[in-house]
C-alpha cells in the first residue's frame, strides 16, 4: 500500500494531508480568506506569506494525528503547476527538504490532475475511462480521463473560468470575495427567468458551434450592463438566480453531450464550483435520463486541498514517476504536458 504526504499551496488555501492509496488518513487545512478578503480577491504576495507561516504546524499536526514518521512515506507530494508562483513555491520547497532529509522520493503534481482525482477518493472503486468536467476558479475543461491516467481535453472556455465568472459576477453585486459560495446561497432566493441572459457560444471556423467550447466573458458582461441600468436597490438574487440558471444550463448541455458523444458512462465533476449546489442538481438528474453515473466529491474535496494531491501522487508513484529534486513551479501548464514533471526512466535505466 502506498502512502504519502501531500502539500498544496497554488493559490489560498495551505493545505497537508497523508493519503494511503484512495484513502485519508489525516489532513489540516489554513485557509486565508480573511487574510484576502479586506482586498476583494487573492494577493499573490500576502498568499506566499500565509503559507509559509501556517505549513510547520499543518505538516506537524497531520504527523502527530498519524503518528507516522516521515521516514515511513513511500513519497512527497507537492502541486507545482499551474498556480501562483510564489505560493506554490512555498509547498514545493517544503516537500523538497522532507524528500532530502528523509531520502524520499518527490511526486510534483500538475493541480488540475489533483481535482480529477479528488474523483477517487469518493469512489475508490472508480477506474477510468471516465468524462471530467473539471470547474475551478482559473479553468473550465472537459477531458476525458482514459486508461494509465492519460489526458485527453475535448473542451474548454476561450476566456473567463466559470469560478472567475461567479467571482466577478458577484463583486458586481457587492456580495464580496469568494464570490461563487454567496451566488450559490443568494440565488435560491431569486427567479432564474428574471433576466434572459447570454450563453456563451464558440462558432467552428467552418461554420456551426463547437459542442464543448464554451464562454463566460459575454454573460459577465451581460449581467454588468444590467447592474449599470437597472434602479437601486439592485434585484440582487433575481440577477444571481438568472447568471447562475445560464451557467448551469450551459455546463450540463456540454458535459452530458460529450459523455454521450464520447460514449463514456461516468461523469466526475471536479473543481471549486463543482461546491455548487444547482449545478451538483441539475446534472445529476440530466445525467441520469441518459443513463450516466455522476460522481461529485464531497464538498470540502471539490475546493483545493492536498487529499487529491496525495491521490494523484499514490497514482503517480504507483507508475514509477518521480520528479527530480530540479522540479521548479510553473504558473500555467497543460495537463497533457504532465509527464515533463517526472524524470525519464527509460533514459536513466537504460544510460
Ligand atoms: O478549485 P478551486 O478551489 O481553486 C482553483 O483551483 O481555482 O476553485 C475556486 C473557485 C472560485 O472561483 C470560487 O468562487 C468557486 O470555485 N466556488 C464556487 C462555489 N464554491 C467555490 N462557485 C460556485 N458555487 C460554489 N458553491
Ligand atoms: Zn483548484
């Protein structure tokens, strides 16, 4: 059985866990909303200071509560792209002293592979292949997840990330950062058909609509113009009812032709929004009139956290992967550039 330590620093959120195959054995978590809240979104500057302040007690506390030593490990994991440089850097550097200091192997894991496999640990059964619709606060893709843990995207937005769009949508509506948990409480209490907003739509140079491309930049537009026009006091919750009804509709339209396209019969819905109580609905029951079996991770598995990076890295190591003591941070990289993160064994055993 595999086990390792997980560190994930890529954006607010300090977070450790120790993971033995697809189970958690403990984790701690600090998160800095207060610490970014007073500026309305996340400062890359203060975020770097917070983890560095809160990771020796986080890597501390998950030790005692497992009462295993770090030499006990199997590995290190620590997410190193895509993310905020510096923030990342702080979990990386400390996953690399322990990988020193105690002669363990370093799993860098790729964050958007940590949100797929948050899947596992809410079906340790699951194997692929399997559909994900992969939602957080800076992508929006579907990718089909195939045998060996490959990649394969099939969609994506052309600009904003649908957690981008609920963040700015709701400081339009003064409800404050992070703003996709206030639409979600506020919109159950408004119309959704109180304003026709835009679906975003991604024409196909030859003519036609891409099926699974999707946008979010025009809709936020849309409900800005609409907070520009409308009298004071703002119809606030008909606004996040109607933004948060076109989100939805526009997400589950995708995610379920796809599956059915691609003939996959699982669908994981992965990522910060995937918290979304509407969205967790409506394709729930979309998918079950086409016979597809959804798998959403508990809440506190769909926001960043280090469970799913010690998943991916149980899977990594599982495959003889291994990064070098090299591995730096990256703010973007695609997920089908993954295997760049790990050494060559097929060079090194061979040379
Ligand atoms: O995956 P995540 O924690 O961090 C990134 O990797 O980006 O996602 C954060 C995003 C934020 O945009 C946040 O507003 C959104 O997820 N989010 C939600 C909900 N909870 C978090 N959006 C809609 N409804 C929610 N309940
Ligand atoms: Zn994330």
């Amino acid at each position: 059985m595999t086990t390792v330590l997980a560190i994930e620093t890529s954006c607010d959120e300090t977070a450790v866990a120790i993971v033995r195959e697809r189970q958690v054995l403990a984790e701690a978590v600090a998160s800095q909303i207060p610490q970014h809240q007073a500026y309305g979104g996340v400062v890359p500057e203060i975020a770097s200071r917070q983890h560095l302040e809160a990771i020796n007690c986080l890597l501390q506390r998950v030790q005692q509560e497992t009462n295993l030593s770090w030499a006990q490990l199997d590995g290190i994991a620590a997410t190193c792209a895509p993310g905020l440089v510096g923030a990342l850097n702080i979990g990386l550097a400390a996953a690399k002293t322990l990988a020193v200091l105690y002669q363990r192997p370093l799993v860098g894991i790729h964050h958007l592979e940590g949100h797929i496999c948050s899947a596992y640990l809410a079906a340790p059964d699951l194997q692929p292949p399997f559909l994900c619709l992969l939602v957080s606060g800076g992508h929006t893709s579907l990718v089909a997840v195939q045998h060996g843990q490959t990649y394969n995207p099939l969609g994506q937005t052309h600009d904003d990330a649908v957690g981008e769009a609920f963040d700015k949508v709701a400081r339009l509506l003064g409800l404050g950062y992070p703003g996709g948990p206030a639409i979600d409480r506020l919109a159950p209490t408004g119309n959704p058909h109180a304003f026709a907003l835009p679906e975003g739509k991604i024409s196909l140079p030859g003519g036609g609509i891409h099926p699974y491309d999707m946008s979010f930049s025009g809709l936020k537009t849309a409900v800005r113009r609409l907070v520009e026009q409308l009298p004071t006091p703002l119809p606030s919750a008909d606004l996040a009812a109607s933004f948060q009804y076109t989100v939805v509709q526009a997400l589950t339209r995708r995610a379920i032709r796809c599956a059915v396209d691609q003939g996959l019969t699982t669908l994981v819905v992965a990522g910060g929004v995937a918290a979304n109580r509407e969205l967790r609905q409506t394709l729930t029951t979309a998918a079950q009139r086409q016979g597809i079996q959804v798998i959403i991770p508990p809440l506190k598995y769909c926001t960043d956290n280090a469970a799913m990076i010690g998943c991916a890295g149980v899977l990594r190591l599982k495959q003889g992967q291994v990064s070098p003591l090299t591995l730096t941070s990256r703010s973007r990289m695609a997920l089908t550039d993954i295997s760049t993160l790990y050494e060559d064994h097929s060079r090194t055993n061979s040379g």
